[in-house]
C-alpha cells in the first residue's frame, strides 16, 4: 500500500485500533508529541504531519472543533516505517 495513513492501515489489520486510541489520546492531551509507534512497525510524528495538513491542523488547533473531527484529522495522516 503505497503511503498509506494511519486509517488505511487501521483498516488493513496493520495497525490495531487499540494501538490507534492510545495514539490519538496522547497526541490529542499533548499536541507536540514527537514520533509515536502505532505498531506494525509504524512511526507517526504528529506534530509533523498534522502541521502540514492544513485541514488537520486547523481541526486540532480548534477547541470549538468536535472531538470526531480531531480524531479524524489524525487518522488522515500519513505514518512512516519506523
């Protein structure tokens, strides 16, 4: 799968969607979190990603923002091979 996010692997069974929540509950309580293992051997630096993704980055700077919309902004970014 060519560049997946972090959804895309979800959905594959490359990423377990325990390892997902505990993910997006650290970046959601610390935004500046760095380099994250999501499993499957996957790294996502969501301050990096989220910043580059403006649709994401407007989400979680939003504190009006539903907490479905944070969560899906996370999801739409795109890990690395850790």
């Amino acid at each position: 799968m060519p560049d997946p996010t972090t959804g895309d692997l979800s959905k594959a069974g490359s990423v377990h969607d325990d390892e997902l929540i505990r993910a997006v509950d650290a970046v959601l309580a610390k935004p500046e979190t760095g380099p994250y293992p999501i499993g499957g051997g996957y790294l996502l630096d969501f301050a990096a990603k989220i910043e580059a993704h403006e649709p994401s980055a407007n989400a979680l700077a939003d504190p009006e923002a539903k907490p479905g919309w944070r969560r899906t902004a996370i999801l739409m970014a795109r890990p690395v091979k850790g």
